[in-house]
C-alpha cells in the first residue's frame, strides 16, 4: 500500500480527540438534538398523511392557528426532502457518535449534516425556512467543536515536541 494511503487512513482511523466532561455534555446536547430532528424527519417520511389530516381537522385547537398555518406550509414539501433530512439526521447522529469515541474523523460528518440541516429545507421551501437562531445554534456548536479539537491538536503536538526531547 501506498506510503500516503497509509499515512491518511491512519489520521482518519486514529482517535485524535480526549472527550473529557465538557466535550460529553456539549455531546449529549448535540446527540438530543439529532435523534428529534431524525425522528422527526423519517416519522414524516412515514405519517406526513396522517399528521396533515390531523391538524387540518377539527380536533386542533382555533388557538393554534398560527402554528396550524407554518405546519402546513412545512408539510407542503415532498416526501423527498424529508428523507434528505432523514439522512442528514442520520449524519448527524453518527458524527456524535464517532466523537463522542474520541474520532476526529465524526467532527467531519457533523459539520457536513449541520451544513445540509440548513440548507435542505431552504432548497425546498424556499427564503421561509431560513432561520437566523438555527445558524447561531449551529455554528456556536461548530466553533466549540473545532476550538476544542484543536487545542487538543495543539497539546498532542506539544506532547510529542516534549517527548523527543528525552
């Protein structure tokens, strides 16, 4: 096999982040999120029928007319960008999960889903779904990510550096 080959799946493969407690919780945040917006997602792919018929029926609340109206404007879209969204979720999940090991390789697959998890709807239903308190939440969980993987990157290094030394 190829000398670089080898060097890149072993930067891939290699467990590159100590998740400590303050990683674990950011992590668990992050994992609560993905798994509602997954399940949210793929019970649509499955029940979008059913929870249309639901709320245009006479059961829900004159009340909540507001949120009658943005849900079936959000139902309005195809099945197809819910299973996008499916996959992104998927996406997202996973990325924790090889985080929350140690991979560094999982910070790749969560920006990637976070990236998509705002522009999949805006492909679909347009300039509506775009939501400026998404992006905070988004790119605040994606700089705390990459801040922490690289000052853990710094301090391996430093380890090492000290380490030929004896």
């Amino acid at each position: 096999m190829n000398l670089k080959v080898k060097r890149f799946l072993t930067r891939v493969f290699d467990k590159s982040i100590k998740t400590d407690w303050k990683m674990k919780i950011m992590l668990s945040l992050s994992f609560i999120f993905a798994s509602v917006y997954f399940l949210f997602n793929f019970s649509m792919v499955l029940f979008a029928d059913s929870i249309r018929s639901f709320i245009t029926s006479e059961s829900w609340p004159t009340s909540l007319y507001f949120y009658k109206e943005n849900l079936l404007f959000f139902l309005s879209a195809n099945r197809l960008m819910y299973l996008l969204c499916s996959a992104v979720g998927f996406s997202l999940l996973y990325g924790v999960n090889l985080m929350w090991r140690g991979f560094k390789w999982g910070l790749l697959f969560y920006t990637i889903g976070k990236a998509c998890q705002i522009i999949v709807p805006i492909i679909f239903l347009g300039h509506r779904m775009w939501a400026i308190g998404d992006i905070m939440i988004a790119f605040l969980f994606l700089v705390f990510y990459y801040v922490y993987s690289f000052s853990h990157q710094i301090e391996k290094e430093n380890r090492k550096y000290n380490q030929i030394g004896k």
